[in-house]
C-alpha cells in the first residue's frame, strides 16, 4: 500500500470506531438509566436487577474495549507511518508529529485494555454506577 492508501484506509476506520464510540457511550447511559429507574422504582425483583447488572457489565466492557482499540489503531497508524519513513518515503511534517506523539514504536502494537487509561476509568466508573445502586438501600424521604 502507499501512503495515501494507508492514510485513507485509517481515516475510514476512525470514522467507524468515532461512531462506534458514540454508540458504545449511548448505550453506557443506557445501562446507567436502566439502574436508576430500578431504583428509583424500589423494586425488589432480582431478575430484573440480574438483567441490568448483566446489561452493565456488557456495556461498560464494550465501551472500554471500543476505547482501546481506538488507541490500538491510533499505534498501528503511527507504526505504518514509521515503517514509509524507514523505507526512505518524505513524509509531512504532520506524519512525523503523529509519529512523535504516539511513540511509534519498532514493533507492531499489541491491544492492551490499558490503551486509553482515562477511557478505561470512566468505563469502571459507569460500571460502579451500574452495579452499586442496585445493592444500596435508597434513604426514604419519609424516613
């Protein structure tokens, strides 16, 4: 592949996982409303907190496996770039910043849920929220 082939291949994968992320974070909201209605409906039926513990779970797992790929992605970005300059290929001063800031490295990139460490955070955050309601008697305001 060229340069611009390579370049383009990635830009449609970053529109995909842009909307992929977008999604994956609707559906984090999701399983966090589906919670707080259980609770705020006081509801004793464990089936349904079993289904929105689930729910939580593969939500918060998507969106945090979704946030790491796109780090992936991003790495394997650079390394391709890295790989046209070792060749002798004149890149942009913009490849050689990317290359720079990624830290492209001399061996392929390895998924790691570590990609995105903030991402990874929010993403067991929203967990937390998902999960922990369910398990914590709510103070009555008749109380």
């Amino acid at each position: 592949m060229t340069f611009v082939e390579t370049n383009m291949f990635y830009a449609q994968i970053y529109q995909f996982m842009g909307l992929a992320f977008i999604g994956s974070s609707f559906l984090l909201w999701v399983g966090m409303r589906v919670t707080s209605v259980l609770v705020e409906r006081d509801t004793d039926n464990i089936f349904a907190k079993v289904l929105a513990i689930v729910f939580g779970i593969a939500v918060s797992l998507n969106y945090i496996t979704i946030s790491a790929n796109l780090a992936l992605q991003l790495q394997n970005h650079a390394y391709s770039l890295k790989q046209f300059a070792a060749q002798g290929i004149d890149l942009p001063a913009t490849s050689l910043g990317f290359i720079e800031r990624m830290g492209g490295g001399n061996a392929v990139p390895e998924f790691s849920l570590m990609g995105n460490p903030l991402q990874l955070l929010i993403g067991l955050i929203a967990l937390a929220f998902c999960i922990m309601p369910l398990f914590v008697p709510m103070k009555s305001a008749n109380s």
